[in-house]
C-alpha cells in the first residue's frame, strides 16, 4: 500500500476512534449530570461497553495499518 494511502488510512481510522471517544464522553457527562433511571443508566453502561471495544479494535487496527501489516481492506 502506498505510505500515503497508509498514512490517510491510519488518520481516518483514528479520527473515528476520537469521535466515538468523544460520544463516550458525552454519555458519560450526561449519567453524571441527569437523574436516569435504572434502565437508562444500564443502557448507557452497555453503549459505553461498546465504544470503548469499538475503540480499542479501531486503535489496533490503526497501529497494525502504521505497521504495514494490513496492506489491503476488502
């Protein structure tokens, strides 16, 4: 793959993983500051949950793209 596609690649990834990070951010402020009830405040637990997966699979993948491992995504 070419370094530039790789670098815009990796860029991409990493804004994604920044959004989502900051949608976890903002779900977070909102248990903090709103009275939810149990349900709500679950179902924001669980959204969390997958973000931060989410994040972590996006980072990973950022890093083996910076790597070269991952030349070509079908």
């Amino acid at each position: 793959m070419d370094e530039v596609l790789r670098q815009r690649l990796r860029a991409e990834l990493l804004e994604v993983g920044f959004l989502n990070q900051c949608c976890l951010d903002l779900m977070e402020a909102m248990e903090a500051e709103f009275s939810l009830t149990e349900d709500q405040r679950e179902c924001i637990e669980q959204l969390g949950r997958f973000l931060r997966e989410g994040i972590g699979k996006l980072t990973a993948l950022s890093e083996r793209v910076a790597d070269g491992d991952i030349v070509v995504l079908c």
